[in-house]
C-alpha cells in the first residue's frame, strides 16, 4: 500500500476534502475562503488568456508599423524629391582684381541715388541654346559685376514704395525672372546667395508642379521664399499663350487681345473678354496666397504683348486700365515709348525692363545700366558725346555729322532728328538748352529744339532766319517774327509746366500746360535740323549746352511753417515718404524709428508742402543703432530743392550727397571714428551749408540760397538687421 503524499488524496488525484489521519481540519470558513482566491485566479487566468488577443493584434500592428515605416519614408522621400530638384554646385567665377577695378570705375560718374532699373530674366542653365536664357555661368558674372558696381537689389515691396512715391534708393536694380522657371532654384539662388542679391519670379501659377523639371515646385517655391532671396509675382493663372484673335487665324496674346470664336464666327465681346481675364487674375492670386505666398504687387505681360498691340475697342479701357486695380504696376520689355522706373512711368503704371540675354556680357550690361539711369539735365557740350544720342529720323544712320554741318545728310530726306540721352532724361524738369544755330538761309531751312521729349506735351521750338515758333503734334501754339539774320543763338527753359523760348535774347514766346499731372510733363531734349527741297544748304548747331534752371520760387504755401514753430519728435507730426504718403516711422518725443519688415530703405520728409522756404536753421539729432558697416542713417536738408544735402553716417563713416531725392551724386566723404552713434548738425544758411559730426564740423558745401526743409532716411543691408534710428531732433533758427 502506497503511502499519500501529505496534502494529497491517497490516489494522487489532489482531493482534499478529508483531513490527514493525526492532523486538524480546516474551518468551513477557511475552506470557503480558500475556494473564493481559487475561483478568482482561475477567473483572472481565463481573463488574460482573453486578454492576450487585443494586446497580441496591437504588437501585431506596431510590428507592421515599424516594417512598413522604411517603404513610408521611402515613399514620402520619392515624392518630395520627384518635386524638390537636387540644387546644382554652387558656380565658382574667377575674377582678376583689374576686372573687378573696371567694374567698380565704370558707374564713378554716375549718380549716387536714381530711380531703380528694372532687369528681365527668363531662366538659367548650362544646355539650354535659346537666346533668352543665360548660363550660370554668365548669370554669376553678372552679379558679381554688379556688386563690384556698387548696385544692390531691392525687393518688390521696396520697388513698390519707390513707385507709390518714395525716393529712390541707393544704386539699385529690381531683378525679375519671367515664367517661374526650375533653373532659378537649381542654379540661380545660389548665385543670388554668393552676392547678396535679391530676385523676383513671376510665376505662372497654373503651371507650377506641372511640366516637372521645366517649371517650379511649390516646395521649391517655398524653400526659396523661406530664404528670404526671393519674391513671387503675376504673370497669370493660365493665360500666358497664343490664341487666333481674327478669322484669319492671327496669333495674339491670350490676356491682351479679344479671342476669335470659331463655333460663333465673332470675337469675344468686352464683356466676355474682361470676364475671361479677371477670372484668370483672380485665381492666380488666389492660388498663389493659398501656398503661403503673400499677395502679389507686380504683374508682368506674357510676351510684353500689352495695349499697344492689342485688339481691344478703341476708345475703351485697356488691359492696362484692367490690371490697374489690382497690382501696383505692370512690367514689359517693350514700351511705344521710354519708360523705364521714372516718375513718368510710375504715373503710368508701367515699366519697361532691360532684357538681359544670352549673349549679354556683364561688361555690356554696366554699360546698358548707364545708359537707362537718369541723370540730371546738366552737360556743357552734349554734341561732343554721339554715344549718348538716339536718331529718331527713321533714316538708320548714326552719328551727328547733319546737326554740325560735316553730314552724311539723309539720301533723299529733308530732316534729321536725334534725342539726348533718350532713356536716362525722362524725369528732366527744370533745366535749360542754350544753342547757336548759323546757315538759315531765307526761309528754306530750319532748325529746332524739341523739349519734354516723350512726355504728355512735346514742345518743339522752330527757328528760321527771320521766325521764332512754338508747336506741339506739328501745330502752331505761337509765332513771333525775329531779326532778319542767319545766325540765331537759342535759349530754352524746362520750368514746371512753363516752356519759355528766347532768340537772341530778346524774342520771347511762353507756353503754359493745362496737363495736371507733373510726371506727365518731364522728359529730355533733342534736335532737328530741315530743308524745304533738294539742293537748300543745311544749318547746322555750333554750340550746345543743357543745364540746371532754378525752379520755381517755393513759398511753403498758404500755410507755411516757422522752422520756430517746428516740432520733429511729436508723435503726431506729419512725416511724408511722398505726397500724401505717411513716412514709415514710428515716432516719440525721443525717437524716430524706421518701420517695416520686408524694405531695406526708408524715408521720410517733415511737412515738406510747409517748409519749402526755409533758410537759416540748424537741424541736428544723434543717429544710432549702427549696428553694421552696412546700417546707416542720413539727415536731410534744403529738401525740395535740385540741390538738397543728405548726410549720411555709417559706424566709422561720413558721406555727403547733393541732389533731389530721385537723384543725388556723392560730393564728399570723411572717415569716423567707429561708433554705433553719431551727432549730426548741419546748419543751413543763403550761401553755405556746413556739416558738423560729433561735434567737429567736417565739410562746408557753398549754396546759392537753395530752400527747403528736413528729412530723415535710413539703408540696411539686410531685412534681418535692425533699423537705425535718430533721437534727440531737433530744428532752431541758425541764429539761435
């Protein structure tokens, strides 16, 4: 017989019911308990035994998580990269310090400050043959040499404020790309990143993640505005393409002309036309402020086809009048007439761009740049200079040898004209011609002098041996007979909307413009010199000369101001970047502060309608925050007049600039002793100004009782860096 394991039924079954032989039994309340713990740990096991499953098919799908997660990135890689293009290494351009010397000489004799020049790009990259897009290569040159030039780019909302009336910044250009382009992120914002340059695309925004690699990304577009390089702009939805816009199946802009209805047999109505292309605007802005971008406030025309070439009703509104109301200006590469960044062209609200090509060398664009910035109407000898004259005879020649009596004349003409400096003098007012004209036979030829060239009002002043003439479109405003002589001396003045001429310095015949719009007025000269019939001796000019007239007497107004009376630093002073434009500034009875996160300049008059009067006082105040070589700060005087002072500081420099605000040339430096902060006094009187800097008077400029008021201004290089600021403004009378 088997003896039982103690705690065991004597069959080895575990039974426990009956107590061991010599031992006590349980309590019936210690058997219960005991059956209760057991129940609830065999509970507790089938509930972990169901548990296992939720907890098994979780592993489960977080196994599969972390095996799929390589063919997700993988996945998400390739999709990025399919619109993300790999950038290309950056372009290395080797430059001799004579190159860069060349550069740098080649603008010495242009202004300081000018209206901006607007340059066009289509795309960059090393394989493509078309004529319009450059290597990169080429493109690096070009910004190199523009940096050696001393020329920085501005963004478009600086382009913007130049337009609406501010002043022109330092040397500058507004560089734009047509089309939206991959090649501006593979090669270009690199470039634009080794120079410190600023671009502007204009995007097609319809075609952007289409056509891949030829056109951009979104998420190219959004690395590249991130880097705070670049800007995005108009250049329509879907309607840069060619379309029939007769019966005959003529090809014209899609945007600029009324399309043929083929199904129809008619062209689209106005109505039609102007829903189709406001649609089209529309959705463009819409698409572009949808992926992030801010709202665009430049438009350019596909092709640079725009009212001129358009078969819209005429008379009627334009595309031009269309586009008005929703971007600050258009852009084209071809204009019926000049009109780069001027005054002129602001009014307009179109701008002509210099188109940078292929073959477009950096050297020859610095001297395309010199020949589109405006420069101030002065030049003692213009007939010594051919380069700067443009035939507008229609007869394809060159040179002056007609105008001086050396020729070739015209085969088979009776006329050659030509203009000054026909690019570079469309915002000239307030200047005068002075010229000798000799050879006048008796009433079979004649010469002239044609001023305000381009403008609104052309006014061409004929003369002949014995008749002095004023007329405008080939009608005669005025006639005057004069000395009966074959030598006449000339002299034209260029004032406000007055046009005065004096032969001999006795005949006078005036000329008064109903044109409201003074930006509508302004423009250069040129010449003209005709024969009645073949075989009559041709006159000749044997002197020439251009130069500054003074303006017209400024009063400040009705209600002109004291300098006494003048409170800088009030918190409700008015302070004008234009006319009827609030300066951007933030003022206390301190501090003047600049404002704005997206410019590089500001500028800002005091009550200049007010103050155009003004002669001797003393403005001073103490520029600081100078925080970068690139920072500076400048105190304006005589503002208003041809000849307004700019005193500028940097951390360790002093430059004076004479000039309006749209025009200025350096006229001397000095260096400083690095400081964040710098003492300005300038103190104005009828024949001097004398500029004082920390207390030490550094330069004494003679004046010829030029008038005007204050201004304060301020540059930074970049938009990252803080605005300089001026405290302590203040202006007293010269005597005080």
């Amino acid at each position: 017989m088997t003896t039982p394991t103690p705690g065991t039924a004597p069959d080895g079954s575990g039974a426990v019911g009956a107590p061991l032989p010599g031992t006590a039994g349980p309590s019936a309340a210690a058997i219960g308990a005991a059956e209760i713990r057991a129940e609830r740990r065999a509970a507790t096991a089938r509930g972990a035994r169901r548990g296992h499953w939720p907890a098994r098919l979780g592993l489960l799908a977080l196994a599969l998580a972390i095996l799929a997660m390589p063919f997700y990135a993988a996945a998400y890689y390739y999709e990025y990269q399919k619109y993300m293009t790999p950038q290309a290494p950056g372009t290395v351009v080797q430059l001799g310090a004579n190159q860069t010397a060349a550069w740098s000489g080649s603008v010495k004799a242009l202004p300081a400050t000018t209206a901006p020049i607007v340059l066009t790009y289509h795309d960059i990259s090393p394989t493509n043959d078309s004529e319009y897009v450059v290597s990169p290569s080429t493109f690096a040159g070009q910004m190199a040499a523009l940096q050696a030039a001393g020329y920085r780019s501005l963004t478009s909302q600086e382009f913007a404020d130049y337009l609406r009336g501010g002043p022109a910044p330092p040397r500058s250009v507004y560089i734009t790309f047509d089309d939206g382009t991959n090649g501006l992120w593979v090669y270009g914002d690199k470039i634009l990143a080794k120079y410190h340059m600023h671009g502007a695309s204009f995007l097609i925004s319809e075609r952007v993640d289409h056509d891949r690699p030829y056109y951009l990304t979104w998420n190219e577009i959004s690395r590249m505005q991130a880097s705070g390089r670049w800007d995005f702009q108009d250049h329509t939805f879907d309607l840069h393409y060619r379309a029939a816009i007769d019966a005959k199946g003529d090809q014209g802009s899609a945007l600029a002309n009324r399309l043929w209805l083929p199904t129809q047999n008619r062209l689209e109505t106005y109505a039609e036309y102007q829903a189709r292309v406001e649609a089209d605007i529309n959705k463009s802005i819409s698409t572009m402020e949808g992926h992030g971008l801010p709202r665009p406030l430049f438009f350019a025309y596909p092709y640079s086809e725009s009212d001129t070439r358009a078969n819209l009703p005429k008379p009627g509104p334009t595309i031009q009048t269309l586009l008005s109301k929703y971007f600050v200006a258009t852009l084209t590469d071809v204009s019926s007439r000049p009109l780069t960044a001027s005054r002129r062209a602001a009014t307009m609200q179109n701008v002509q761009r210099l188109e940078v090509v292929k073959n477009t060398t950096p050297s020859l664009l610095l001297a395309e740049l010199a020949q589109w910035t405006q420069v101030a109407p002065v030049d003692p000898d213009p007939l010594s200079e051919a380069s700067q004259w443009t035939r507008t005879d229609g007869s394809k020649q060159s040179g002056l040898g007609p105008f001086t009596g050396k020729g070739p004349y015209p085969t088979g003409g009776h006329y050659a004209a030509a203009d000054f400096r026909q690019m570079s003098s469309l915002d000239w007012n307030d200047y005068q011609v002075d010229a000798t004209v000799t050879g006048l036979t008796d009433g079979t030829n004649q010469a002239s002098i044609g001023v305000r060239d381009d403008s609104a009002e052309e006014i061409v002043v004929g003369v002949s041996r014995g008749t002095l003439s004023l007329s405008q479109d080939n009608v005669k405003l005025a006639q005057k007979k004069i000395a009966d002589v074959s030598t006449h001396t000339v002299q034209v003045t260029v004032q406000g909307p007055v046009t005065t001429a004096r032969v001999d310095g006795t005949a006078v015949l005036s000329w008064t413009s109903k044109v409201t719009q003074p930006s509508q007025l302004t423009g250069g000269f040129g010449i003209r010199v005709g024969i009645n019939h073949p075989g009559v001796a041709w006159p000749s000019f044997t002197a020439l000369g251009v130069s500054q007239a003074a303006p017209a007497v400024r009063t400040g107004g009705a209600d002109a101001l004291s300098v006494g009376q003048a409170v800088l630093l009030d918190p409700n002073a008015s302070w004008e970047a234009a006319p009827g434009v609030a300066a951007p500034f933030r003022i206390t009875n301190q501090e003047l502060e600049p404002q704005g996160n997206s410019s590089l300049s500001a500028y800002g008059a005091y009550q200049p309608e007010r103050t155009g009067a003004w002669t001797d006082y003393t403005v001073s105040g103490t520029v600081g925050r100078l925080t970068n070589t690139a920072v500076s700060g400048a105190v304006w005087v005589r503002v208003g007049s041809p000849l307004a002072i700019s005193v500028q500081v940097y951390r360790g420099q002093l430059e004076v600039f004479s000039g309006d605000a749209d025009s200025q040339q350096l006229v001397g430096t000095r260096a400083l002793t690095a400081s964040a902060t710098h003492l300005v006094s300038i103190t104005v009187t009828p024949t001097a100004t004398l500029v004082s800097v920390d207390g030490t008077v550094r330069m004494t400029l003679l004046a010829k009782d030029e008038t005007g008021g204050v201004a304060f201004s301020a540059y930074r290089d970049l938009t990252r860096r803080t605005w300089p600021t001026v405290t302590g403004l203040k202006v007293t009378g010269a005597s005080s």
